[in-house]
C-alpha cells in the first residue's frame, strides 16, 4: 500500500504544486492533503504539544508535512482554529481531505491507516456531540442519570469500533489501543465526576453521593508494567493523577523539598519499577515544568534525569526544550517594550532602571492569577523602601475589564497593560504559555528570573540576595 500511496500522491503534487515535489525519506511519515475554505496560510504537526514541522497552504487548499519520527501514535494537525488528529506509524503516508467549516463531516482519508483514521473521526465527532467531553453538563447530573448517559454513550461509540475491528487489514495494535481506550476512559470519567458534579451544582465535593473508594480502587490496581498502555491517553492520564496524588503527599511530609518537580521525580520511582515507563513518565513531568518555568528551577532534577534514563530519544527533546530558554537565562538584556498605563499613557521598560524590577503577568479572567494579588500587595508594602520597583502586565484581549478591574478593586501602584495578549511582546519574548508568570529584572534591566517565585512562594529570599549585591 505504501508504494502504491507514495506514487499517487508524488503525481498529484506534481499537478497542484509549481514547487519541487519534497523528497519522500525512508521510515518518514508524510501528511498531505487538500482542505478546502483553510483559513490559515500555516498547517502545522506536533506530537506530545511540540511541533514537529509546518507547511504553507498553497491556493488551492494543498499542503504536504514531510517529516522524520520514531513513534507510533496520535500526531496533531492545526491549521488556524482546525485541529484534527491523525494515528500514525513511523514510515505511513496518508492523503487527507475536508471542508475546513464542517470537517468532521467531510473529512476522507486514503492511503497508510486511512480506516483507522476515518474511524477515529466518527468516533470522536459522535462522542463531541454527546457532550461526553463536556464534563460540566455530562457530570451535572445525579450518578444513576451520570452511570446510564455514560454506558449508552461508550456502548454507541464501541459499535464504531466493532464495525472496524471485522474489516479486513486493520493494524492490530491500533484495535488493541482501541479497546484499551473504552476501558481506561470509563474508569477515567469516574474519577472526574464527584469535582465536576460538585462544581456543576455549587456543592462540597465530600457530600457527592458516588462511590469513589470503588473508583479509587480500580486506579490504585492499574498495570504499572505495560509499555503499550503509554499509547492509551485515558490510562496516562490516571497515573499522572497517581504520581500527583503521592508528590503533594511527599511534599507535605518533608517541608525541605520545595520544588514539585523534585517530589514527582521521587513519586515516580515509588510507583513505577519498569524503566521505559519511568522515563515516560519523568520526562513528560521535566519536559512540562521545563516549559512553564524554565532550567533554572530543574538543575536538581534535570541532571539526575540525564544520568539515569535509559531511553535517548527523551534527552534529545529535553535538550530541544531547554536551548529555547537560551536568549532569556539570567544576564541577557531585554528589549525596551511599550505598554499603556491605566490612563493611556505609553510606558517603557527602560522608565523603571535604576532599581530591582519584579514583574507579574496576568489578566483578569484568570483565577490563580487573583489569588496571588493580597500577597503581591503585602510583598510590595514590605519593600515599599526598598530599590525594588512591582510592576503588573495585564494580557486581557482587550482593555475594558482590566480598566474596570483596576478601579473597582482600587489597584495601585503600575499598572500596564500589553497590547495583543499572549501575542505581545513580553509574552512572546519570554515564552509565557501560562499565567501568572513573575519575572525579574535587575537595575540595569538585565534578566534575574525569567520565571520567578511567585509572591506566595520564596520571592522575598531572591530579592533580599540581589538588594545586598546591589548595596
């Protein structure tokens, strides 16, 4: 099928494309195919939320992502707001086509794992419209109501599956995977609905009438040897529940561990034995905190991982990771960014040198962001006569409830407001993929922390350290 496929699509590259056809490398995985009403100049693939490789479409909706990869599994495709997945061997080629304004509904593939493909179209676009993933409308209702929507649902989606598994030539992994899925995601959905039932209703959790100790005891009996469930999003997503659970219950019981990524490392040795799952596990727990801190904060933790994994491919994207952080680590200089103060006055980063500068990025929709502002406040007032400037940058889409926020809660102090939210300046600069995110500058206006303790956590220990540099 392979060669027939490669074939057929080098011809049509030839006919819809001025450019010169990509050359097809051995073991490469080729996505091509032609969307029709694309909204987007850029088709994108990533694998594990990092980008493997993207693509220009041309005029006529074709495109072609040509790329090398080691491993089995679900590769991501975005094009502007479409996103759709793809289930791919190292090695497959598969053509792909739809109406970017109803994609479900027109999406066709042919080629390497074209039926798997289609199949898991029409699975999740039926799981979608049964608000399955809509866990405060599904989990709303009482369990009886929440156990019978559930089985009828999965039971519906299973036909699907049962339709597949008949069809002649249908990778068997991909069926094993299948059938793993149904399992874990119902024993997953479990664990989810005594939060959202009681979210949903506005209720203490501990009053939902479910059986979560039944519940409980199905997670707490999951394989911990099986490589192939790594493939199984539901079954990873519960032991990563598992290695949260015992990393929040090491760091209460030893105040000397500060760091989360410290204490889900330890979590992860007392559970799991199998090394290849280990390393899954460890390194998508230092890939995560790498992305949303930063190396500065992983030195333990990451040189420890280097040491003891056994598998390459993990240290080569680590490595990828953290070289992004390279033109933010500590000394290099930051660019003079412009914002607007509350009263539409432009202000620049160079206004504030001369003085330890510390600075929180945030925005009025975000919860844990709010939260953090009385200790913002009461960290600013303890060093009201000290060098130290609190700077806070709003990333709200728009001006007007960061303006009302800032009146209504009588906001002092700076307070700036950075144009075009997580595409500004100062977001794109520093990589801010999460809020609140603190950063701090020294007096020169050279980087300290790209990603700084927050001002419930250890900020006072850093600033008291570079004030004594700076006496």
């Amino acid at each position: 099928m392979k060669n027939t496929f490669l074939s057929v699509l080098a011809a049509s590259l030839l006919l819809s494309s001025c450019s010169k056809n990509p050359e097809i490398i051995h073991n490469s995985i080729t996505i091509a195919g032609k969307l029709e009403n694309s909204e987007s100049p850029v088709i994108s693939v990533s694998h594990d939320y990092e980008e493997i490789t993207q693509d220009s479409v041309k005029s006529d909706g074709s495109f072609v992502l040509a790329f090398d990869y080691e491993e089995t599994g679900i590769y991501s495709i975005l094009n502007g707001d479409l996103r759709f997945s793809l289930y791919l061997n190292p090695g497959d080629s598969i053509f792909v086509t739809g109406d970017s304004k109803e994609f479900e509904q027109t999406f066709t593939a042919s080629g390497d794992m074209a039926q798997e493909n289609e199949y898991l179209n029409k699975r999740d676009y039926f799981l979608y419209e049964s608000r399955l993933y809509d866990p405060y409308v599904f989990m709303a209702v009482k369990k009886d109501a929440y156990f019978s929507k559930k089985d009828s649902i999965i039971s519906i989606a299973k036909t699907f599956y049962e339709e597949l598994k008949i069809t002649e030539g249908i990778d068997t992994a991909f069926l094993s995977r299948e059938e793993s899925s149904f399992h874990y995601q119902d024993i997953f959905m479990d664990q989810l609905y005594p939060m959202y039932h009681a979210l949903a209703n506005n209720i203490p959790q501990d009053s939902v009438d479910f059986p979560i100790e039944e519940s409980n005891k199905k997670v707490e009996n999951l394989p911990m040897d099986r490589v192939e469930l790594l493939k199984v999003e539901f079954y990873v997503y519960m032991i990563y529940r598992r290695i949260e659970s015992l990393a929040n219950d090491i760091m209460k019981s030893d105040s000397s561990i500060a760091s989360f990524a410290k204490a889900e490392y330890m979590a992860i040795d007392s559970l799991i034995k199998t090394s290849e799952i280990g390393d899954f596990f460890k390194f998508r727990s230092i890939k995560s905190n790498l992305e949303l801190r930063g190396p500065l904060h992983l030195e333990e933790v990451y040189k420890k991982f280097l040491s003891e994994n056994s598998t390459p491919k993990y240290v080569k994207r680590l490595e990828k990771a953290k070289a992004k952080w390279d033109p933010i680590l500590p000394g290099k200089p930051v660019p003079d960014f412009t914002f607007t103060d509350i009263k539409g006055d432009s202000m620049k980063l160079s206004d504030l040198k001369g003085k330890l500068v510390y600075i929180d990025i945030w925005a009025t929709w975000c919860g844990p962001c709010i939260a953090e502002h009385p200790q913002w406040d009461k960290v600013k007032e303890e060093y009201k006569d000290k060098p130290v400037v609190f700077l806070t940058v709003s990333i709200d889409n728009t001006r007007e409830p960061w303006e009302k926020m800032v009146k209504n809660k009588k906001m002092e102090g700076l307070q700036w407001f950075a144009a075009n939210a997580w595409q500004s300046e100062l977001t794109q600069f520093f990589m801010v993929n999460s809020i609140p995110r603190f950063i701090l500058l020294d007096k020169e206006g050279k980087i300290i922390d790209p990603s700084a303790e927050r001002p419930s956590g250890k900020i006072r220990e850093v600033l008291d350290k570079h004030l004594d540099k700076a006496v």
